[in-house]
C-alpha cells in the first residue's frame, strides 16, 4: 500500500520512517488506552478492598463489648499516628534527596560551564529541600 501511494507521490520521503511512526503510534496506544487505565482500575480496586476490610474489623471490634470499642479506637489512634510518621519520614527523605540533587547540579554545572554563573540554577532544588527540611524539623505538628 505504501508502494502505491509513494509511486503515485512520486517520492519515498514520505514514508521513510512509516515503519518507526506505525511502532510507535502502537505503543502510545498500548500505554494510554490498556495499560494505565487497567493499573488504575486494579489500584482502585485493592484500595476499595482495603476499605471493606478495615470497616468490617473496626464493626466487629465495635459490636463485641466495650472492650472491643476502646480497642477499636485506639486501633484508629495508632494507625493515624502511623501514618503521620509515614509522611514526615517521607517529607525527610524528599529534603535529604532534594538538597543532594542541588549540589550535584551546583558541582556539573561549575564544572561545565565555569564562566558563566548557571551553576547557581542548583541552588534552586536545594533550597526546596532546605525548606522541607525546616518543616519537618521545626514546622510541623509534632506527632503525638
């Protein structure tokens, strides 16, 4: 088919790379239209699943005795907590990366162009972890 439309153009530029455009237009759709959509809907599903499954501990732990109720709050207190630790601890390691990235950049950039001052475009990653860094120190919330 190819052959005929490039007889009746009258030049193979136009189809020189027909192959590579044919490969790739596959794999975007491949990505955009199966791939991401099936993780999306098979995340969605184990978060529901999650869900239902913690709602029908915390219902049996309510329904037992009070016992069961104070447990299940303090379950509630605890997985809370947790997930604050969780989010500093991940605010942390986000800083410490940040502020690694800006002075790698900081050291190339010097090292490449030294005439120029671009190497201070490193002091901008830099200084987002210096500011994560401070919030998580002395900003946030303590977690209790």
């Amino acid at each position: 088919m190819t052959h005929l439309a490039s007889l009746l153009l009258g030049s193979d530029d136009v189809f020189n790379n027909y192959g590579m455009w044919l490969f790739l237009s596959i794999g975007a759709v491949a990505l955009f239209v199966v791939f991401i959509p099936a993780v999306t809907w098979i995340d969605s599903q184990r978060k529901e699943r999650e869900a239902f499954y913690k709602a029908e501990t915390f219902r049996r732990f309510a329904e037992s005795s009070g016992e069961g109720a104070k447990a299940a709050v303090e379950l509630l207190r605890e997985e809370s907590r947790q997930k604050q630790l969780k989010i500093m601890e991940g605010m942390k390691i986000g800083g410490l990366i940040n502020v690694g990235v800006g002075l790698g950049l900081v050291i190339f950039l010097r090292a490449l162009i030294g005439a120029q001052p671009v190497y201070l475009c490193g002091l901008i990653p830099g200084f987002i972890g210096v500011a994560m860094l401070v919030y998580v120190f002395f900003l946030a919330a303590p977690v209790e």
